[in-house]
C-alpha cells in the first residue's frame, strides 16, 4: 500500500473519529451527519498530502510537523467557514494532523521501494 | 656439566619451534596451543607484513584446504599451506590483532555490541554451514575481536577435533545443529547478569539437549536475534500478555504519546465547556 492511500484511509478513518466527538456536544448534535463528512474530508485531505510528503520526504519528525501544520490550516479553514469555535476545531485538527503525519511515514511503501522481477 | 631440569626443558622448547628454513617467514613468539598444533606469530620477509603460523604436531592436510574454501569477512583468511623442513605441516594465515572473547566481555560492552557479536560469529558459521563445513569448537577463546571491532571465528575444527567438553553437544555425532548448541552457549556466556526474557529463551532454544529440539539452522537462531532486536516477538518464547503490551507500548510509543495528546485536548476541551 503507498503513502498517499495510507494517509488518505487514517484520515478518513481519524477524521470520521475526530467529527464522532461532536456527539458529545449537545448544540452540535443536530449537525452530526455534516460535521462527519466535513471532518473525513479534512482528514482526507491532511493524509493525502501527508502521504505525498512522505513519499519525499523519509523523517518521522518532519512529518509529524507537517501532518500537525496541515491538520492546522484545514481545521482554520473550517471554522473559519463557520466562523466559530476556532479553538475547540483547530486544537485537536493540530494534532489529528501530527498522528496522521507519523502514521505516513512509518507505514506505506514509497516510489524506489517497487518489487523486483526476474525478466524472462 | 650437569643438565639441569630447567637447561632440558629449554632444549625441548627450542626442539619443538618449527624450522622455518627455506619459508618466507621468521619466527617471532608462540601465541597458543590448540588441540591440533601450535600457533606461532611470525613475520613474512617478502611482504613484509605480520602473519600467524598454525604448525601441526601431525600431519593435518585437510584444515588449511578446509578453511581455505570459507572466504568470508569473519573467517581468518589463509594465505598458504605447506611443509616445514622438519616434516610438519603448516599454513600461513592473517594474524588478528585483537582479544578473544572472553577478555572482551569484561570490559562490559552494551548489549547492542554484545548481539553484534553473536550476529557475526553466527553469519561465518552459517556461511560455513552452506559450504557443508561444521565448526565442531565454537567457544569464546576462538572468536577473536578487533580493534575496530572486526570479528573473526577461529580454528575451525576438523574431524580429528572433538570439541571442548563445556561447549561440546551431548550428541556423539557433530552435525550443524551442534554448532548451533555452542553458539547458544556463546550467546549465554555473552548475556550480561540480567538478560531480557527473550534473549535467555534464544540460548535456551539453540541448546536443548535434544538436537531435534533446536533451531534447525544458524539463520533462524539469527532471525530470532533480529527480531529481539527490532522490539519484535522471538519464536523461541510465548510471551506473557502483559510483557506483549509493554513491548507494543516501547516500540509505538510515540504514536501512543500523540494519541494521548490528542485525548487530552479533547477532554480539556470538553470540561472547558462545561466549566
């Protein structure tokens, strides 16, 4: 499995997780079905570009900065679509974006690590 | 003139150095005696370069042939085999400037160094073991450390030797897996005091009395070194579950640091909210 798909399925799936806790705020409850599909899509978003920085760039440290700084600016993007609760979406967006840059790359091949066959 | 026991006993010794008339090379200090013959230091005039000598007390011709098939970066290389004016037989061989391993574990080295060591001593016999050569006396005052940590699997055994009885298999007939039994004792005698669970289960594994019982080849007991190596489970040990968690907490502990990061801004959130 390559970066970018790695970092798209834990973003989907984190992201998914991440739009779950808005469950436990009763005002956003209403809004559940949209803040799921808004928050997959962000952590889409973060793992593919994750995904294609880990496959040019081998760190853990920098892609977890990176995973973090893109988690950042979508989670930004986001309130600043609503407006509101900048704090309570860019904070855990932040380090969402931190796990989901570590998890690029330390999982997934990258380009050079292509399988060999033998030519006929 | 009275001879005295110390005047015979120099006359024996000068008698037993080997004639090294019509050779390229010039005696300088004996450096052990093993079970074959006598390992002498000795300087070869042409290349100007130190060597070791390995001199038979009887005729031997199949060890210098034997280790002159293993060409490998921890096997001593031989540079040539032949007769002494006095009807021995020798080799020429690299001469190894380092300690054997049973001096070089009491300086304490790390664990990590120690496992390289066993890592090296088992690649030479697995590769002799490809060549269908066994060891047959595998102990720590045959592997030799370097300098630059080079290391090197000495005196490899040929039919004539038995093996010394603290390393030797229980088994009467030495096979590859006999090896093995010494190796995991090597690895024993290498463990510091304390060694970790899976490490005493590899050496427990590579020497069980049953020879069947045992790994069935170097690289599988290496396998298993690498895999303790890389935080991984050994197949020599079923671990406990608790021991399992622990091992899965070391080896992902970063990621279990930004999840738990991630939980403590949700939480601090959450009662932010309610405060």
């Amino acid at each position: 499995m390559n970066k970018i798909v790695v970092g798209l399925l834990f973003g989907l799936i984190l992201g998914a997780i991440d739009g779950a806790t808005a469950w436990f705020t009763p005002e956003a409850r209403p809004m559940i079905g949209g803040i799921l599909v808004g928050s997959s899509i962000k952590g889409m978003l973060v793992g593919l570009f994750s995904g294609w920085f880990a496959r040019k760039v081998h760190s853990t440290k920098w892609g977890i900065a990176v995973g973090a700084g893109l988690g950042l600016l979508f989670a930004f993007l986001v309130a600043a679509m609503q407006k509101n609760h900048y704090l309570e979406i860019m904070l855990p967006g932040f380090v969402l974006g931190g796990v989901i840059g570590f998890l690029t790359q330390r999982i997934g091949t990258t380009d050079h690590q292509v399988s060999v066959r033998p030519q006929a | 003139m009275e001879l005295t026991d110390s005047i015979v006993d120099r006359l024996r010794h000068v008698a037993a150095l080997p004639d090294l008339v019509g050779t390229r090379y010039e005696l300088e200090s004996q450096i052990g005696r093993g079970g074959t013959g006598v390992v002498y230091a000795a300087r070869d005039r042409e290349l100007n370069r130190p060597v070791a000598l390995k001199v038979f007390d009887f005729a031997l011709p199949g060890e210098a042939q034997l280790i002159a098939q293993l060409e490998h970066p921890a096997i001593v290389p031989i540079y040539e085999s032949g007769t002494l004016a006095d009807g021995r037989s020798f080799y020429a061989m690299k001469r190894v400037v380092g300690e054997p391993l049973d001096r070089y574990v009491t300086k304490s080295p790390s664990l990590a160094e120690r496992l390289r060591v066993i890592r090296r001593v088992g690649e030479a016999l697995a590769f002799a073991h490809s060549r269908g050569v066994i060891h047959r006396d595998l102990k720590p005052q045959n592997v030799m450390v370097g300098d630059f940590g080079q290391v090197y699997v000495m005196d490899w055994g040929v039919d004539a030797v038995a093996g010394t009885p603290a390393f030797r298999a229980p088994e009467a007939e030495l096979d590859q897996r006999s090896d093995i039994y010494a190796l995991g004792l090597l690895l024993q005698f290498m463990l510091p005091q304390t060694p970790p669970h899976a490490l005493r289960a590899v050496a427990n594994k590579a020497t069980r009395p049953n020879s069947a019982d045992r790994y069935p080849s170097v690289y599988q007991f290496l396998a298993d070194i690498e895999r303790f190596q890389e935080g991984l489970a050994v197949e020599a040990w079923s671990e406990p579950l608790w021991h399992r968690a622990r091992r899965f907490g070391s080896r992902n502990a970063l990621l279990l640091w930004l999840f738990a990061a991630y939980a403590s801004v949700k939480f601090l959130l959450f009662f932010l909210r309610t405060v």
